[in-house]
C-alpha cells in the first residue's frame, strides 16, 4: 500500500510541471483568439462608424438641396403671405395678446428689410 502511494505522489509530481506548461499553452491559445475577436469587433465598429458618416453626408446633401429649392422659390410676396396667415391665426386665437401695426402698403406687413443709407446720406447734406 505504501509503494503504491509513492508511486501516485511520484506521478502527480512529474505530472504537474507537465500539466502546467499545457495549461500555459492553452492560456496563450485562448488568449489569441480573444484577441482575435476583439481586432474583428473593432473591425465592424469602425465599418458602422464609417456607414454613420455616409448617412450624415447624405442628409446633409438632401438638406442643401431642399434649402436651394426653397431659396430659388422664396419671394417677399410669399413671405408676406404667410405673415398676413399667421396673423390671422392669431386674430382668432382667444390667448392672443401681440399686436400688429400695419407698416407696408395697404397694410401688408414689411417682410424686406429696408436699407437706411439713403436715409442716413441725405440727413448729412
């Protein structure tokens, strides 16, 4: 019984220093591999990254050009459209408290601005 336990301890010892550099072996394995994954996930990150910054672009584009669309198509006239609608929004609103002077032609309200410089040079004369 005693030979036999020698024999048992002797096996563990030899055993261990060789289940050790296994167990190193397969650490530095595994840890290849997760570093592996970690590269790939980076990997697509930067590529849904990049995809974020296209979508941007593109939005950017299609508000530049509805942006000169409407440039192209704003007048004074519609402009002072609107402002007459809105006024009377506001007219038939029971929490309406702005009040409007009428300044333009016929009352239309000024949508344009006006340039003061004539004004400013015929007072110094």
């Amino acid at each position: 019984m005693g030979v036999l336990l020698i024999v048992v301890l002797a096996l563990l010892l030899w055993g261990v220093p060789e289940y050790g550099r296994y167990q190193v072996r397969a650490n530095a394995s595994n840890e290849i591999q997760v570093n592996e994954l970690r590269i790939q996930q980076t990997e697509q990150l930067v590529q849904v990254e990049k995809q974020k910054a296209q979508i941007r672009i593109v939005d950017a584009e299609g508000i530049a050009k509805s942006q000169q669309i409407i440039n192209a198509t704003l007048t004074d006239r519609y402009l002072q459209h609107e402002a007459i609608q809105s006024q009377m929004t506001m007219a038939n609103s029971p929490n309406h408290t702005t009040i409007y002077i009428p300044s333009g032609n016929n009352g239309i309200p000024l949508v344009k601005t006006v340039d003061e410089t004539p004004v400013a040079a015929s007072k110094e004369k």
